[in-house]
C-alpha cells in the first residue's frame, strides 16, 4: 500500500490529465469534438483542457480543425512504431495467473485488433489442461459465433451492422453452435445487457468458457477477459462465482492500465 501512495505522489497530474484528453478524444468521432465537450467528459475545467489541448496540439499529439480537436499526427507515428502488446502483457500476466490459480482452469485475455477481430496476447493455467485449452493458445483465431470472446465483441454492434458482417447461415462446430443470425442477435442482445458472455459445447464438445469485457475510462472496449474449463469439471452451478471473481479481475487489470485515468 505504501508502494501505491508513492507512486501516485510521484504522478505528475498535468500528465495525467491530459493522457485523459488523449482517451476522450479516441471514444470521439473522426470529426473531433470541441474543448468544451472534452472538457465535461473528462471532468475538467474548460481552461484546464483548453489549456492541455493547446499543448498537446503544440507537440503534434492533436491536431485542431475548425473548432474541433482530433488526435494528431504525431501520436500516429509514435503509435506505429511501438509494440501494441509487450507492456499490456507485462502487467497482466501475474493477474491472470492468480485467477487461473483460483479456479485450477485456463484464462486468456484478447484485444480487439483493427480487422473487427480478436487478437489472444495473454494465457495463463492452473495444473489442470483439456482439449482446446491444453495447448498455447496465444496468436490462435478462433469463430467468433462460437466463442465467448467473440460474442462479446460482437454485442458491441448494432443489429444491423451484426446482419451486413454475418451470414444467415453459421458454420457449425458442435451441435449446439448457434448457427442461426437472428438467434444469435438475440443472444447477444443478452450479452450486452448482463455483461457476460457465456459458450457451453458450441465450439469444442465438453468446452465451457464465460467472457468480461475490459473497457477503458471512456467506456471503449480494449480487452476481454475469458477463463476456459472443460464441463466436467466446471458445472454450470460455479458459473455465478467464476463471473464474480472475474469482475474483480477485470476491475484489477483497469486498475492496472488505467490507474491514473480519474486522478486529479
């Protein structure tokens, strides 16, 4: 605890506020949005923001059209040339191992890629291993009708984008995938409600999975925390506990990215 306190005296809060800014504006339209929006987003001041804002435009790191602020150029470059992954990693790993640790089962975390896909950067496992979660699953690419992971990026969607990028017809993998468009907007209708999502036999027989979204202090979706067990293991009846402990998980892992998001 000690540690924490002086870390958090050693942040500069003028950095943090406007890393703040930097998030805001990636939640906003490609057009921007004006200082005063930003502003009460991020709940700062107008002359604080507006004063951050003439900063980071003065570094190339927004870029100023009209009376709108868009991010800028130069975080662009910076961007390209830095691994998206590594510090991401680094600090979930010991996470996601406790939580693997708890339940004695595999847990992944997955990214959203610019593809509309999911990109899996990080595992870890309790000593027991089955079927799919037996092997190093990061790198892998897996459906996304009929995964967890998948049908929580999904439910980010409206329906009607969800009808253009879907067949009518999905493919199968078991026979309890859901292979049906309009049963599967249902459901994630239901993810999107409850926060979960939730594959029992609908990719690999016997396979349970349950996924949390990770959203950053904008509310964007960055990760998506899953944890994988072979039914005959892990009930349906554990379900409620597993997503309990999962939250917590997910609430540690922003903690862990974003600690400086809210502060100042």
């Amino acid at each position: 605890m000690g540690d924490e306190a002086e870390h958090a005296a050693m942040a500069n809060k003028s950095v943090s506020k406007a890393v703040r800014l930097l998030r805001e504006l990636a939640a906003q339209p490609r057009t921007g949005a004006t200082v005063t929006t930003l502003a009460k987003a991020t709940g700062l001041s107008r002359p604080t923001a507006f004063r951050l804002l003439y900063s980071l435009e003065q570094a190339g790191l927004v870029d100023r059209i009209d009376t709108n602020y868009v991010l800028g150029w130069e975080l662009a470059r910076l961007g390209r040339r830095a691994d998206p992954y590594t510090g991401l990693v680094a600090h979930a790993q010991p996470v996601l191992q406790e939580l693997a640790d708890e339940f004695n089962e595999s847990v992944t975390l997955s990214v959203p890629n610019s593809h509309d896909g999911l990109d899996l950067v990080a595992e870890a496992a309790g000593s027991h291993v089955v079927g799919i979660v037996s092997r190093n699953m990061v790198g892998e690419q897996y459906p996304m009708h009929a995964s967890s992971t998948g049908k929580v990026l999904l439910a980010e969607q409206p329906p009607d984008k969800l009808r253009a990028m879907l067949p009518e017809k999905l493919e199968a993998f078991t026979p309890y995938t859901i292979t049906d468009r309009t049963a599967l907007i249902k459901e994630l209708e239901q993810v999107r409600e409850q926060g979960f999502a939730i594959i029992d036999n609908e990719l690999e027989n016997e396979l349970l999975s349950l996924s949390r979204p990770i959203r950053d202090s904008a509310g964007t979706l960055v990760a998506i925390l899953t944890l994988n067990s072979p039914r005959s293991r892990f009930g349906r009846a554990r379900i409620p506990e597993a997503l309990q402990q999962m939250q917590r998980t997910a609430d540690r892992l922003t903690a862990l990215f974003w600690r400086d998001a809210t502060s100042g």
